[in-house]
C-alpha cells in the first residue's frame, strides 16, 4: 500500500509542478445506420427446433478521438464512444428511450523513439485486421442465454463488437534486423484480491495475465507477421474460467497490382483443469481450434471470409463447432475535403455456424 500511495503522490507532484501545457487535438466520426438482419436457426438437440427471426434496425454511433504531442516523443490518446452498446453502436429503441451514452473506451500513453517505443493503457487491438484475439477470447461460442440470450461466436467480429477492440496492456516495441518486434503485457481478466480461502490462489497474482508476442518485416513486397498469446496465469473466458491457453500463427498480406491479399492462420488449444464460468462447477477442459482468412482489397472494396473450427473434448465430451463468416463492403465517397469526409458503405454480412455432437446427427 505504502509503494502505491508513493507512486500516486509522484505523478501528482509532477503534473502540478511542471509549468508547460500541450494541445490537445480532436478527430474522429459520426455514423448512422440502417441494418436488416436475417436468421434461420435449426436445432436437432434432443427433437427438433427451427427459428426464423427478421429485424429491420436504425443505429448511431459517435467516435472522439483525443490525442495530444507532449514533445520528445510522448504522447497522450484517448477513443470517447458508447461503451454500453455493441461495437458503439446505439439501436433506437421504443420511442426512442435508448440512452446514448459516451465513456472512456481507450486511454493510453507512452513514447514514440527512433528505434523503439512503449505505450500503456487500453490500448486499441485493431482486430478487424487481425484475428488472433477473435480465436483467443472466443473459442467456444456462448450458449444462448448466458449473453443475455445472444450467441456469441467466432463469427461477427465479436473482440471489435463485444471487447470494443481494446485491451488492457503495457506495450514495448523495438526495431530489430528488418522488421520490428513487440510484446505486450495484457490484462485479461481481475478476480478476487484475498488468498484466504483454498484454491484462491496466491492473492496479487489471480488475475488473469496473457502475453502477447508479434514480429512485423517484410520479406520483398510481402509482409509476415508471425504471433503469439501465451496465458501467464489462470485467464476466464466465457465459457470456461482459470485456464492457460495458447494461441499461435501468423498474418501475411502480399500486393498483387492495385488489389491487396491477405491471408490469416491461427491455431490455439488448451487442456486443463479448470471450471464453467456459468455455475462453477469443475471441468477437465481440453480443446483446440484454428481459425483462417483469405481478405481482398481493391480501392474502395473490401471482403474476407473466415473459417473456424474448434473441437471441445471437455469432460470426455467430443464438440465440433464450425463457423463460416463472410464480410463484404465497398466505399462510396460522397464528399472529401481537407477537414474530412461524407461517406456511403453498404457492408453484407454473413455468418452460418454450426454445432455436431459427433453421435450420428442425432442432438446437432
């Protein structure tokens, strides 16, 4: 207690005791959103059940952006957006009684040097361009119910729509041969503080701690980036609590003429004993599952289309779960000028999961 009240009081002495001042700068975007939504759902799990729901939806979503020089190098970057909602977007409600509320999604600081760098806070992820935190945080989709009656899933870019593309994390990165080499320090998840009680674990250390290694080079005109999550400590997910997963592969994007491809392999697997997030109760988890992209751009088109499967033999059980996701836009700019611009991007989204219990096709 003393160290931190120490560290506290230091920060504070320093911020009041220096006389200069640094601008802060604005940015960011306002959208709005007209979203038709389709599902077909069949289930073979003890009798059959189908489900056909269509939703017709108005969303909007502001993003700030605050940034600020502090000379040397440091810095200072702030995202404001609706915290409270899906990747910041607010839906209108019953006579429009939704709150759109802005908070705090990322804050961090740091310094940028000639050969290397550090940075901490929540920290953005950018993980629409890089899957390995999707395969890592969602595994195993959700039963429905658990989120609120929502299945959550490998499918629908869930770390930028339900993490808000951030992390927790102390970042250093350095220049090494060609390329450069980071590593981060994230924190997953923050559990009970005491070590009273058996099986608690030793108080400071049951946080959930994960470190994440990267290195980006470019080997002629094709960039690989080979990546790494490795658990410290027991993490919680939202199926499974106090396991080690690890998670592994790589990024490679190659230019071919005016259109970019990118292509994306990941692999992660845990076996441990661990427990149920809902419940508590205690499980043998085991499960591995990989994750991979094949993405296209040209000009103002995008799409990329996932594949994932992850096999859960968690208590001598034998899962399969399969997901198929399909993403598809093209930019239409309206307006642009030096202060910014007005935009058009119809997006098509498609996702087919799918869930085998490996006993013939009976409970699927």
């Amino acid at each position: 207690m003393k160290k931190m009240l120490s560290l506290a009081a230091m920060f504070a002495v320093l911020a009041y005791a220096s006389p200069a001042s640094a601008e802060i700068k604005f940015g960011g975007d306002a959208s709005v959103r007209l979203r038709g939504q389709f599902e077909d759902e069949q289930l073979g799990y003890y009798g059959s059940y189908e489900n056909n729901e269509d939703d017709l939806n108005f969303a909007y979503r502001l993003r700030l952006k605050a940034s600020a020089d502090l000379g040397s190098g440091y810095f200072f970057k702030a995202l404001i957006t609706s915290d409270n909602a899906a990747g910041g977007w607010n839906t209108v409600k019953d006579n429009n009684s939704e709150d759109g509320e802005i908070d705090i999604s990322n804050l961090y600081f740091g310094r940028m040097m000639e050969n290397s760098h550090y940075m901490m806070g929540r920290l953005p992820l950018n993980s629409m361009n890089n899957p390995i935190f999707d395969l890592a945080l969602y595994p195993i989709p959700t039963a429905v119910g658990i989120t609120g009656g929502k299945t959550i899933g490998i499918g629908d870019i869930p770390v930028a729509t339900y993490n808000m593309d951030r992390i927790f994390g102390l970042n250093y990165g350095a220049k090494i041969g060609s390329g450069e080499l980071n590593a981060t320090l994230i924190v997953l998840d923050n559990d009970a503080a005491d070590n009273n009680g058996s099986g608690e674990g030793d108080g400071l250390f049951n946080d959930g701690y994960g470190l994440h290694l990267s290195y980006k080079a470019t080997l002629g005109n094709v960039t690989v980036e080979p990546q790494a999550i490795i658990a410290l400590t027991n993490v919680d997910g939202l199926v499974y609590e106090n396991v080690t997963p690890y998670i592994f592969g790589a990024n490679v994007t190659i230019p071919a003429g005016k259109a970019k491809i990118g292509l994306s392999g990941f692999y992660t697997a845990c076996d441990d004993n661990g427990k149920y997030t809902v419940g508590g109760a205690p499980a043998d988890v085991d499960y591995s599952g990989y994750l991979l992209r094949l993405k296209g751009e040209y000009g103002p088109f995008m799409a990329w289309v996932d594949y994932n499967n992850t096999n859960d033999k968690t208590n001598s059980g034998d899962i399969n779960y399969d997901n198929l996701f399909v993403w598809a836009q093209y930019n239409f700019k309206v307006y642009e000028s030096a202060m910014g611009t007005f935009s058009l991007t119809p997006i098509v989204r498609y996702w087919a999961a799918g869930k085998d219990y490996n006993d013939g096709g009976q409970n699927d």
